[in-house]
C-alpha cells in the first residue's frame, strides 16, 4: 500500500524523480562537507553536554543518517545541537546517562506521535519572543560553560546553575593560565579570520587543527581531549536498549517532553529555512517522524538527543546538496573519520572546543532579532526579558511552559480589545477593488489581527499565486494589530515578492499598524507605502504608462 504524501519520506520522492551520477557526485561532496563542519561541532556539543566528544559523534553518525533517511526535508541535516545542551546537562545531573538515554527514548516517541497526530502544524503557533527568550538563554548558557576551559580555571567541581557557575569561576580565577588563553585566542582569531577572508573553508576545522599543532609541537602546558577523556572509544557501539522502568519514566518525563519540544521546534524552523534557501516544501508531519524515529536510534547506540542544525543543513545547501542523500553521507564520513582517525581527537586542545562553543553560542544568541523585539510594545518585551530570564536562572522547562502560557494570556486580551473595534455589519470582501485593477496587480485584504498564530497563513496564502503579479497591494485597514512575528512574516512577504519582481505597495494602514511598523522601518525599504487603494492603483497605473 502506498504511503501518504504527507508521511512519505523525501528520499523516496527525490529518488523517483531519477537519480543519476552527476546528484550522486554532489550529494558526495555536500556531504564530504557538512562532515568536516560537523566533526569538531559535535565533539564540542557532546563535551558541553556534559558527555564525551564520542556521544556527539555517534549522535552525528546516526541520528544525522536516520534525519536524512526518514524525514520530510530534502537538505536537512541533523545531529546534536546547541538547543540540547542545557537539557541534557541537567538530566545527567539528576538521573546519569541512563536517565539521558530514558528520556531521548521517550522523547523520539513523542515526536513520533506528535508527527503522525498532525501537531507538527501547530509549532507555528509558539510566539517569537518565547523562542527568541529561550534560545538566547541557552546562549549564555553555553557561553558560561566554557569560560572556565577557555581561561584555564582550575575550580573543581563548578556547580550547572548559573549563579553557582560563576562564582566557583570568580573563586578560582587566580588559576587563569595565559597560555591556555593565548591557544582560545588564537582559535577564534583563525575562525573569525577564515570567515572574513573565505567563508566557504571549513574554519573549525582548521583552526582546532592548527591549535593542537601549535600544543604537541611547541608542548605547551594545555588540556586536551585525550587527558580528560583518556578511555575515548573510536568506533560504534553496539545497540543496546535503554533501561526503562515506571520510577525513571516519571523522573524523566518533564525532560522528554522537553527534548521534544526543542526537538521539533528547531527542525520544523531548519526545514522552513531551508524552503527559503531551494524552493522546495518540507513535509511537517514526515520531518517530526523522522525526528522522533532517529532520537530513537540515537538513544539505542548511547548517543544524544538530535534535531535537524540549521547551520549545517544551511551549509549543505551552499555546497551543491540535491537530495537527502547528502545528510546519509555526512554521517558516513563522519563514520570512517572516527574508525580511522579516532585517535587522533586526543589531540585537540579543550580551549579550542571552547572558542568555537562561544562563537556557537554567539550565532544563537540571535542578537539582532533580540534587539528588534525589545523594540516592540510592552508586552512582548517582557515575555521576550521573562522567558530569558528564567532560562538562565531557573530551569529551561519552565522558561518554556510560562512563556508560552503568558502569552497564550496576552494574545486573548489583544483579541479582546481588537474585537471591539471592528464593525460586524461589515464586509470583508469589496466587491469593486478588482474590477479597478490594471492587468498583472494583485491585491489582498488582509483582516484581522497579524498575530504569530495567523501571519503564516498569510506567507501559504500568497504563496498560492500561480503567474508572478508585476505589483502586489497589501490592504491593512482591517488589521487591528500585529505583532513581532506578524512583522518578521510580512518582511518575508516583501522580500519573496521583491526577489520575483513584483512591487510591493502597503495601504489602509491603520496607525497603530503603522507605528509597529516605524520601529523597523529599514526591514520594509523594498515595499511602498500611501494611503489608500485608490492611491496604490493610481500609482501603478502610473507606472505602467511611464513605461
């Protein structure tokens, strides 16, 4: 029996198209890429776990092969993330390894339920303060984590919470080693350098490369993988069934549900990244399928929790990736990498691992995107401040739970403010717009508030356009409010349309719209603004005689 579309995996309608050598060749150097990105980003995020180098390459190795063989994007690439590591940490403070392998199980088998029931569609629903909050807390999370490997600090036994964290650094900062510093430098001098010079050089790579030469060959007094991890496996471990029982269950219950909302959130956001990069559609429901049936895998081998790395599956792209094939042979060379040169991971100094966490940790901090938000009105500031503050101070699971609460909150009393002033005698359609029209305008009313729940209908809405229009008038009068991801879907608008040609004209824009949007009004330079309808058809009827 055939399988659905929306739960056929994208390997298997990318190889029905045909696949010949030449997608084999890109796929192979796609691959053979994404793997020297991979490698020392994976040895790093299992080491900041709280694991081993190893656990994020087995990780890599096999959940990236399952994301690729099973999910629903074409170019996704997946393994352990930055999003991860706050968790998992916690999880093996509370419960050891076992408890993490537990709660990966459940939590591969609540992606899979999730995807199958559809709730992939739903992810579009967390606001972006929430995921902005979250996402720059874990940030400085990480970033806090390696301060004491990047200087050098002798301190013991640091504590995971981050007041504790930093004062075990402040006590202990009497043990800062130059040297250990000088080699973190020096890494980040080579990656921040190679990006400036020639972004498409694997800078991780080099620069760890570089920095455990400079340690063996000049024998300076620095860390290394090997002292810490001396007992390192390099190959594969045979499968083996997590321990689960009602008592862990329960413990680690919260947690699971955790990895699974991290899980799907980010794959869901790396799959529609990159739509936007190919022109292709990711199938939701597959994607989290996928996702779950790999954190499975994962879990089975001892690995970590996996999702799908927009970085790397951005950098898939960028190297010629056709097929999901790409994904399976990143893992594949990251595969014959640990078989035949394990050993040599011994080498790599811990204060290069750090400098390249940090500058991980800087490009999830989303820093632009948060300042953005802290220009908009009161209540998305304080959701956005709230949901970073407890990531960073209490717990992760919470930070979540009460920021998408609050603003579930919030939006109900936007709602009930915006219904007072509309007018229900009014009709949404005009019946005499079109027939003003020149040939090849479009124009769309929008009504109702542009909140994060609605503005991605907008994106599929347009998207629908069979022939590219040569203008496009967005009509707002009927648009109460809008919000951050209101504004960041209605920037994707404009440039999607501006990159097919198609004058973008805003009009009936009610003031309140208006001020949201002068905030940011260098994101909308591409779209025009006046006053009216009348006004826009004026203008591209204008146009067009110029012409």
């Amino acid at each position: 029996m055939a399988l659905p579309l929306a739960f056929t995996p994208k390997l298997l309608t990318a190889l029905g198209e045909g696949y010949g050598a030449a997608r084999l060749r890109a796929d192979l150097v796609a691959g053979l890429t994404v793997a020297i990105v991979a490698l020392p980003l994976s040895m790093a995020l299992g080491i900041a776990s709280g694991a081993s180098p190893d656990k994020g390459l087995i990780t890599a190795i096999i959940a990236g092969f399952v994301i690729s063989l099973l999910g629903g994007s074409r170019v996704q690439v997946g393994g352990p993330t930055g999003a991860f590591v706050v968790v998992i940490a916690g999880v093996i403070a509370r419960h050891g390894y076992p408890g993490l392998l537990a709660a990966t199980t459940m939590a591969g088998a609540i992606l899979i339920v999730a995807g199958y029931a559809g709730i992939g569609r739903l992810m579009r629903y967390v606001p972006m303060p929430v995921v902005t909050g979250f996402t720059a807390g874990i940030a400085v999370i990480i970033a806090s984590g390696e301060v004491g490997d990047f200087l050098g600090l002798r301190a013991g036994h640091v504590p995971a919470e981050f007041v504790g964290k930093w004062a075990a650094y402040l006590d202990a900062i009497g043990t800062l080693s130059p040297v250990t510093v000088g080699v973190g430098l020096g890494t980040l001098a080579i990656i921040l350098g190679l990006r400036w010079l020639n972004p498409r050089l694997p800078g991780y790579l080099i620069a760890i490369v570089a920095a455990g030469l400079a340690v063996a060959l000049l024998h300076l007094p620095v860390e290394t993988v090997g002292e810490r991890f001396p007992h390192m496996p390099t190959s594969l471990p045979l499968p083996q069934i997590p321990a689960l029982n009602l008592a862990i269950m329960r413990d680690v219950l919260p947690s699971a549900f955790t990895i699974a909302f991290l899980a799907g959130i980010e794959a869901l956001l790396s799959a529609v990244v990159a739509d936007g990069m190919t022109g292709y559609r990711h199938r939701s429901g597959q994607e989290l399928v996928g996702q779950g049936v790999a954190n499975l895998a994962s879990a089975l081998f001892g690995g970590l929790p996996a999702t799908g790395a927009i970085a790397r599956t951005a950098t898939n792209i960028r190297a010629g990736a056709q097929t999901p094939v790409a994904g399976m042979a990143h893992a594949l060379f990251l595969l014959l990498i640990l078989l035949l040169a394990g050993q040599l991971v011994a080498y790599v100094p811990m204060p290069a691992l750090a400098a390249i966490l940090l500058i991980v940790a800087w490009g999830m901090s989303e820093i632009d995107r948060f300042r953005a938000l802290l220009r908009m009105d009161a209540g998305e500031r304080a959701l956005l401040l709230l949901t970073f503050a407890l990531t960073v101070f209490v717990d992760l699971t919470v930070a979540i739970g009460v920021g998408v609460t609050l603003a579930s909150l919030l939006f109900m009393a936007r709602m009930a403010e915006a219904t007072g002033v509309l007018d229900e005698d009014e009709s949404l359609e005009d019946p005499t717009q079109r027939a003003a029209l020149p040939p090849g305008v479009e124009v769309f009313r929008i009504a109702g508030p542009l909140f994060f729940g609605a503005a991605s209908e907008m994106v599929e809405a347009l998207g629908r356009i069979g022939s590219t229009p040569s203008a496009v008038i967005l009509r707002l009068d009927r648009v109460p409010y809008i919000d951050s991801s209101g504004v960041h879907v209605l920037e994707t608008v404009v440039r999607r349309a501006r990159a097919r040609g198609a004058r973008v004209i805003l009009c009936d824009m009610p003031r309140p719209v208006w001020e949201t949007l002068a905030r940011v009004r260098p994101r909308f330079a591409g779209a025009e603004r006046v006053g009216t309808l009348a006004a826009a058809i004026s203008r591209v009827s204008r146009k067009r005689v110029a012409e």
